[in-house]
C-alpha cells in the first residue's frame, strides 16, 4: 500500500522534502505500523518520527488507527516548535496568503498581527469583560540571543484545532468567546506572533478561558516554531514533558 505523508519543521527538513510518497509492507497498515516502518526506512530521522504523531484527514490519530489508501496523511512533530535539531540559517517560507475559519475568529496569516483587530472580534454588547493576551518574540533566552523566529503551520488542520480550542472554551465557560490569530514566516524581535482575545460577561471566566486557550494552543494546533540565531537555528519542541495532543 503506498501514502503520500506531508512532513513539516525538523523532519521535513531532515528528510530534505515537505511531502514523502512510502510503499508500505503489508495490505492492511496501522498508524503505529506505519511509524515504525518509516523510522526503519529513514533511520537518520527515527528519533523525530518516534516524538511525531500522525495526522489522519486533520485529526491526531490513535496508533491503533487503520490506514486507507485515501486518507490524507501528516506526520506532526511536537508542536510549539518541531524536533530539536540543529541546522544553519535557511530562507524564509514563500509568501502564505491569510487563512480564516468560516466565523472569523480565527486566524492564521503570515501578516502582522492587529491585537485591536483580533479584540474586536470578541467584543458585545452583552459582554462586559474582554481580555487579550499577546505573544512577542524574545530576544534574549539566558545567554542565547534570537535573531528571529520562523512559524510553519499545517494550515487547515492548525484552523480546526483552533476553532476547536473556542468550542470547548465555550463548554467550559457558557457565554465566553475566543478569537486567535497566528503568524507564520519570519517574526522579528519583539514583533507579535500570536493574539488571543477572549470576552465574557464577567471578568474571571477571561482570565481563566485566555489561560486555558494558550495551553491548549501550544499543545495542540500544529504550528512550529524555529528559532533563529546569528551562527545557526533550532526547531523547538513541545517544552513540558512528553508530548501527547490527544490528552
């Protein structure tokens, strides 16, 4: 059975290809299989394959996942960055037009970001708190200085989880809105990255719901993040452990 598996961050690049077409052994194939099959066929990135998860048709897959012919396949390293493997410098990814869910609320664009543009999506009358938090690229990390960042992001898949990062927003906090916005490409120092902006009838389900939307985002939506320095780069990887998005 042969797949056509888009790769993203540290092992697109260890592998020198964003999409791989792999015959696999066998009629009938699980994620799990299909993982160890492509660590065997490409030892040099085994390491970053056994830390990814697979995607199938945009939703993180339980190893136990049977495989079709048809199904659209990704492999997702850690997000918040990709396996931590060092390289030189590289060109910046081509020009990536803007992406929004059908409602607008969220967003991914390789633009600079409006935080009173991604506020006022949340804004209502009915509403009497609203709460925006705003990621910026550091530049200093101990002794390390970042010249910039790089986002990459699996875009439609990125879009859903983040649309389903509002849905169980709303679940938990009845009434609460929740808008995000994320760059991709290059952002400078001290340039936003990401905008959250959350709006509710009272103050404490905003600080609450903006919490929980920055956690989930960083562990769930497939966006990586590259750090850029002056004598190399750095994929950086999932920060609090191991990594399981479907948690």
């Amino acid at each position: 059975m042969k797949f056509t598996i888009q790769l993203f961050a540290g092992i697109a690049e260890r592998l020198n290809t964003s999409q791989l077409d792999f015959e696999c052994n066998g009629e009938m194939i699980t994620a799990y299989e299909l993982k160890e099959q492509l660590g065997q066929a490409y030892p040099e990135a085994a390491s970053q394959i056994r830390s990814s998860f697979l995607a199938v048709n945009q939703k993180y897959a339980p190893a136990d996942t049977i495989l079709k012919a048809d199904d659209e396949l990704a492999l997702i390293p850690p997000v918040s960055g990709g396996d931590g493997t060092s390289n030189q410098n590289q060109d910046q990814q081509p020009h990536t037009q803007e992406h929004r869910t059908e409602d607008g609320l969220f967003m991914i664009t390789d633009a600079p970001l409006s935080v009173e543009e991604v506020t006022n999506r949340v804004i209502t009358a009915n509403h009497g708190a609203a709460l925006t938090f705003v990621g910026t690229t550091r530049e200093m990390t101990g002794e390390q200085r970042t010249v910039h960042l790089e986002y990459e992001a699996y875009v439609p898949m990125a879009l859903s989880h983040m649309a389903a990062i509002g849905t169980e927003i709303a679940a938990r906090w009845p009434g609460v809105i929740c808008a995000i916005s994320h760059r991709i490409g290059k952002v400078d120092v001290a340039e936003i990255s990401v905008v959250i902006a959350v709006s509710s009838p009272h103050r404490s389900d905003c600080y609450d719901a903006s919490r929980y939307a920055i956690e989930r985002l960083k562990q769930t939506v497939p966006i990586w993040k590259k750090e850029i320095w002056e004598d190399g780069s750095e994929w950086k990887g999932h920060q609090l452990g191991p990594w399981n998005p479907m948690e």
